[in-house]
C-alpha cells in the first residue's frame, strides 16, 4: 500500500552564492577547418573505405542491388509494350508502315 502514501513533492533547490557558485557560460571554442583531401593520409583514406564499407553492408545494399536489378529487368518488356501501344496511337498509318519498311 505504499502507493497510496505518497510524500509531498520537493521543492526545487535554488542554488545561490552560499551553496556553490551558479552555472557558467559556455565559452567559444576555436573553430577549426575542414582538412582538405592532401590533408588525410592514405590510413585515413583506408578508414573511409573500411568504415562506408560496414555501414553499406549493415544497411543491406548488396540486397537492395540485387532488387532493383531484378526488377528492372522484368520491367523492360512491359515498358516496350506501353511505348508501342502509345507510338500506335499517336503516329498516323503512314508514319507506321514507313516504319515497318524501314525496319525490315
């Protein structure tokens, strides 16, 4: 039944000169540039490598790869269809049959 005696709320401590000294402003850092790339040596350029290397396998890239691949692979028969379908309502019949002559 200890939730049903609860204790009374606090209240907030103030903190002023006797119990200690108040907070501090933040001071500004000296900001430094960005290294340029003759800046890195090739360890650091390896480290790139190594670690966009982990964080793309982790993320699944290789699977995503392979995705889309495959289904842009399936998509291209029944994209052709639509742009012939479109082509035979757009051209005139002479415009198809120079067409067909011209192809073979």
């Amino acid at each position: 039944m200890k939730l049903l005696h609860r204790k009374p709320a606090r209240e907030p401590q103030v903190r002023d000169e006797q119990n200690g000294p108040g907070p501090q402003p933040e001071r500004r850092e000296a900001r430094l540039s960005d290294p340029g790339l003759t800046d890195l040596s090739w360890r650091d350029y390896k480290a790139i490598l190594i670690r966009a290397a982990k964080k793309s396998l982790a993320d699944g890239i290789t699977d995503l790869a392979a995705a889309l691949a495959y289904y842009s692979f399936l998509a291209i028969p029944s994209v052709l269809l639509v742009a012939v379908g479109l082509f035979t309502l757009i051209a005139s019949p002479d415009a198809i049959t120079t067409l067909m002559d011209k192809i073979g």
